[in-house]
C-alpha cells in the first residue's frame, strides 16, 4: 500500500513526484485576476523507448468539462480516478477555507509541510517587495 511519496516543488508553482504509472510534473498558474481559481496542467512523463527512437511531442490536450478518467483513458484508469477524485474534493476544501476567514489556518504537521514552507517563503517576499 502507498502512504507516502516524494515529490519536489520549483518554487513557486511546479510540483515533480513520480506517481504509480509515471513521472509526473505539476503546474499551477494564475486564472487571470481570479483569485479563487488556477489552471492546472499536468505533464505525465513517458520513457524513451528502447530502441531509443523519440516519439513525436505529444499534443496539448485541453480537458473543458472532461473528467480525469475520459482524458486519462488510455494512460490509466486509476490515474484518473484518483484525479477525479482529488480534484472533486478541492471544491470542499475551498468552500471550507473560505467559511471561516478569520481563524488561522491549521497545517497537517508533516503531510502539509511543503504548504507551510510556500507560505513562508511568499509572505517573505511579500514584506519585502511590498509598496511602502
């Protein structure tokens, strides 16, 4: 059973880690102005083959309302199930940071600890670039 994975952040918006099925690269960036949405993309990594012939680049594939599991299909099934589920539980997630804005948001001790340390580093820069 996992429990556990590595995974490692470029600051300040690229996640690596290598899933069950392969490497995997993670990018948040900014909806517009929105502050309560991003865009994600997922980079899901293959192997060179053996023969060490390249596959030609794969195609930008933009989901619109797909689920995780249609897009994924042909990758793999639990892959896409687990995004799907993942990705349906962030609106919850959302709508109960969003229920109580002034009480400190408490952190996992060692699960969240990368989200910790983003914070740090962003309120970092924020007192230091600020407008004065």
């Amino acid at each position: 059973m996992l429990i556990d994975s590595t995974q490692y952040s470029i600051f300040p918006n690229i996640v690596l880690w290598r899933t069950l099925v392969f490497p995997t690269v993670y990018r948040f960036r900014p909806n517009g102005n929105d502050p309560h949405s991003c865009i994600f993309d997922l980079y899901l990594i293959a192997d060179v083959p053996a023969s060490g012939d390249r596959p030609p680049a794969a195609e930008v594939q933009d989901m619109g309302d797909q689920s995780f599991r249609e897009a994924l299909k042909s990758y793999s099934e639990l892959l896409g199930a687990t995004y799907d589920q993942d990705y349906q539980n962030m609106s919850l997630q959302q709508q109960g940071l969003a229920s109580a804005p002034d009480l400190p948001l408490q952190s996992a001790s060692s699960q969240e600890i990368r989200i910790r340390h983003l914070e740090k580093v962003l309120d970092g820069y924020l007192d230091r670039y600020a407008p004065e």
